[in-house]
C-alpha cells in the first residue's frame, strides 16, 4: 500500500485558493454604485481566494458601503478623493498601482468598460505586466479564454506574470449578490498624482428605456430603416411595446438614424439580451459580433438570404415597414 505524503488534492487547492486574491474595481457613479461592475466580484469569486473590493471618488463613504453588502467581498478599499469622480485614467490608474503593491494581490479585475478599457493596460504597463482582455471564461488561476477576431475563434490565454490585470466580458459573468455581505471599510493610499487631463463636460444622451448594455430586451434596427424619422417612427412604439432597449447597426448610426452610444458590434456594445429583435439589419460578422450570444435572436428583413437568418432563431421574411408596425400592434394588444 503505497502511502501519500504530500497534501491531498482538494487540500493543495484550497492552500492555493488562500494564495489568491483578487482586487475586484467597483465602478461608481453620481455616488452610487454602479451594479454593471459587479461581475468583477463573480469573476473573482470563480478563482477563489480572497476578495476585495476598490472605489474611489468624492464622498466616497455611501458608495463604500453599498459595495460592503455585496456577496463575496471580504473587504472595501476606498479612496476618498473627488479627483477620481469620473475615472480619468490618468490619474486613477497610478492610484490602482500604488494600492495594488500596498494590497499585494495577485488578480485585479474591472469590467470591459470605457472605463476599464482606459484604465487596465496602463495599471499593467506601469506594472510591467501582461493586460489580459475582455475574457469570457476562467479555467484557472491563470489561464482564461476570451473571444478574437471578432468573436469568430476563441484564445485560450495562460500568464505567467505575478499580477494578472484582467478585464472581463460584462455578458459572461452575472453581477454579483448587492445583498447579503458584510465586508469591513479601509481607507485606500492616495498618491494625488498629476493629472495632466482636465475634466471639462460631458454631454449624454437621456432616456427613459431601459439601459442597452444590461436590458433583458434589446429592439435594434438597420439600414433597412432609410431615415431617422422613418428609424424612429417604427423602432421606438415597438421597443415601448416590448419594454427594450434600442440598438443600431453601425450602418444606421453612421447614417445618423440613431445616436453613436445605440451601436451594437465589435466596435459597439456587445449585449447578450434575452430576446434581440432586429430589423432591416443584414447581419455582418461585425455586428453578430456584439449580438450573438442573445439568448432568443428575431430577425425581420425582405431579404431571405440574408445572413441575419444564419444565426437567427426566428425569421420572418418581409418588408419591415408593414411587419414592424404590425407586431408593435399585435403586442399592445
Ligand atoms: P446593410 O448591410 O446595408 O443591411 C441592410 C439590410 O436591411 C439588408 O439585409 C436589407 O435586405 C434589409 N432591408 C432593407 N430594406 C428593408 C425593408 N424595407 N424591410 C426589411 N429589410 C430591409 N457594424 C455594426 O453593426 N456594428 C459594429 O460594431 C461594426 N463594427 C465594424 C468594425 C469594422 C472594423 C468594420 C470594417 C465594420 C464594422 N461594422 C459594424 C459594419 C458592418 O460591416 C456592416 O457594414 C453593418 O453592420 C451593416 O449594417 P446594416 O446591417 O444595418 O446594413
């Protein structure tokens, strides 16, 4: 009988899993929370280890302890500094770094935002290390995957760096628990680095629908559409209907039927609703880019081949001028 000397394998994992842990970046806005960044704390949960949460910004104390009841998180790290209000990347990714070497963690994590876009490859290169991108799963401690080519071949990635700077697919890990937690508050360190940008305005367009990047519907339209009253005569009585939130094709916002911030593709938002209903849309690879992970995809369009249909869970084939109105109908009633 061969006798084992080493520890056994669940007891190597959680001595592993005690090594790790993971700052996860809690984006804030106005003084509250912003939810969408919760997924840091499901991607870090996934690895294991300890959890800390991180914000910044003026009066700090509310948000911070919003951030404490969230499930999982273990600890808040809060900087209390208006300078980081708006999350210039300028100054608040020497603020992250000088954190992260006080905090000694081995994972850092943010969301796929304009925010973490801007913000993550300068904390790694200050940090000399790899920026690992918009991953949509984690194998380990240090392997993920994540899409390229728009999404048409998907990397398996391993780092050998200490620190991993991990930006995570909002639709491929859920916001954690808002409830239930009860982690403590420390003040972060604050290096008040120069910041050589200014904050002048900003200038955002207001609805009443729900939030494109997170709506559990999502109603976009084309080309197909001509114009922007034509865009909006039909589109928006059939997203009222539904309840969605509205998209564009590129082509539609290039064409200034709908606003730049409605873009859905690879260079728009990616969404991944539980129904996307589009019309006069034609399905280029760059849009199914930022659409084809909807749980239930619906396409109206005249053309039978269109290559919307390939990915389509439903179709219907027809002009949208008479189909589109017709549906919004069927559904008030
Ligand atoms: P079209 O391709 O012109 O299709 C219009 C469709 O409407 C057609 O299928 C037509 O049959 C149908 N139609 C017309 N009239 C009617 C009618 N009366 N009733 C029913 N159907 C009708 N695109 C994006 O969407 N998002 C991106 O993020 C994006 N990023 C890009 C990045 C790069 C680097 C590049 C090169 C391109 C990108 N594109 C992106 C552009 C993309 O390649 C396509 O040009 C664009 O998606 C086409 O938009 P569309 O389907 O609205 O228009």
């Amino acid at each position: 009988l061969k006798r084992s000397t080493g520890p056994t394998p669940v007891a190597s994992l959680s001595a592993l899993a005690r090594l790790l842990s993971s700052l996860a970046i809690l984006e804030q806005k106005d003084g509250k929370l912003n939810h969408g960044s919760l997924g840091a704390v499901t991607a870090a949960q996934k690895l294991g280890g300890s959890i800390i949460g991180f914000v910044a910004g003026g009066n700090i104390k509310a948000v911070a302890e919003e951030a404490a009841k969230v499930s999982g998180i273990e600890k808040i790290i809060a900087v209390d500094n208006a300078a980081y209000d708006k999350g210039l990347p300028e100054n608040y990714a020497p603020l992250l770094v000088e954190n992260i070497k006080k905090g000694g963690y081995t994972h850092i994590i943010a969301g796929h935002t304009a925010f973490g876009k801007s913000l993550m490859p300068r904390v790694a290169a200050l940090l000399d290390v790899q920026q690992i991108s918009d991953i949509t799963a984690i194998e380990d401690e240090k392997t993920f995957v994540r899409p390229v080519y728009a999404g048409n071949a998907i990397a398996t990635v391993e780092s050998s760096d200490d620190i991993k700077i991990i930006t995570i697919r909002g639709t491929a890990f859920a916001a954690a628990e808002a409830e239930g937690g009860s982690a403590s508050i420390e003040d972060g360190v604050d290096p008040k680095a120069e910041c050589p940008t200014e904050w002048v305005s900003e200038n955002l367009a207001k609805s009443d629908r729900p939030d494109l990047a997170t709506a559990g519907k999502v109603v976009s339209g084309g080309r197909g559409l001509k114009s922007k009253e034509d865009f909006d005569r039909v589109m928006l009585p059939l997203a009222d209907a539904l309840g969605a939130a509205v998209g564009a094709s590129r082509a539609a916002v290039d064409s200034g039927y709908a606003d730049n911030s409605l873009q859905v593709g690879q260079t728009g938002k990616v969404v991944a609703p539980q129904l996307y209903l589009c019309a006069g849309i034609s399905g280029a690879i760059q849009h199914l880019a930022g659409m084809k992970d909807s749980k239930v995809i619906a396409a109206i369009n005249k053309d039978a081949d269109a290559p919307i249909f390939q990915v389509a869970d439903i179709g219907l084939v027809g002009d949208l001028f008479d189909k589109v109105p017709e549906l919004t109908e069927k559904l008030k009633q």
